[in-house]
C-alpha cells in the first residue's frame, strides 16, 4: 500500500524532474521505501539523498557506545548502497543528529531542494489511520510531494 500526497513544483508540474529525499532508520518499511525510491530514481533519471537520522541520546554518552551508534548508522546506509549499486545507481548519502526526525527532514529537504519524500511507514493501532507522529508531522508541515510506503 502507498499513499501520495502531490505538493509543491509536482502538483502543479506532474512531469516535473524528480529529487527524491528517502529516510532511513534500519526498519523494514523504511528499507522498503528505499528500494521503491531507488526504482522510481532509476526510472526517471532523479537525483536521490537517503538520509538517516540519528538519535543521540540526552547527556554524555560513553565512546563505545558512540562508537556502536555509528556502526549501526554506517551498516544502515551501507544496505541501502548496496541495493542502489545492484541497480546500477549512484546515490547520495547523510546523517543528521542533533534534530527531531521530522525537522531534520523537512530542513534536508530544503537544503537539497527536494520535490518528493518517500518514506517507509507502519500503520499504529486504532480505529483512525495513524503512521506515526513523524509521518503526521511531514503530512501536516511539508511543502513537497510525499509518498509513505507501507507492507
């Protein structure tokens, strides 16, 4: 299932040229949205950033903990490289801590000057459609096209 929001230049140019933005945190939805954006990058020739956000945890951490941190961030994008390179695509890469995954996002977005966020969601329980407050967040907030990926 994928639910699209068209905003921005997109809405108003559907043929416009993609820039797609994908972030990452090591789920399956989220290995999921990558792989859709690294097709639908490849198919229409659209730069792509995958970004992962990181979480730091309130206070001084101890340096093998860091250290773990950043291997698990390294091995999460590395993944995403890799089912890019089996697609012969060559893809851009970031990290951001120090933000809420939702203002970390919409600033990537602004600073790469992105049309589309495609991200990988899973739906909460309840009796509404919920996605997370990241994803209600980038719905409510964001000028550019979305498409949340989700089973």
């Amino acid at each position: 299932m994928a639910i699209t929001a068209a905003r921005g230049d997109l809405a108003e140019k559907p043929n416009s040229k993609l820039s797609i933005l994908v972030p990452v945190n090591g789920t399956e939805p989220s290995r999921r949205a990558a792989e859709v954006a690294i097709t639908m990058a490849r198919a229409t020739k659209a730069s792509l950033t995958v970004l992962y956000v990181a979480v730091r945890a309130a206070g001084k951490e101890d340096a093998r903990r860091g250290i773990r941190t950043r291997r698990h961030e390294e091995a999460i994008l590395k993944d995403i490289v890799a089912i890019a390179d089996g697609y012969n695509m060559s893809i851009r890469t970031a990290v951001l801590a120090d933000n809420a995954a939702d203002e970390a996002i919409l600033n990537e977005v602004k600073r790469r000057k992105k049309n589309l966020i495609v991200m990988g969601v899973g739906r909460r329980p309840g009796e509404k459609l919920f996605f997370g407050d990241t994803a209600s967040s980038l719905l409510a907030d964001a000028e550019c096209s979305l498409l949340f990926v989700a089973s």
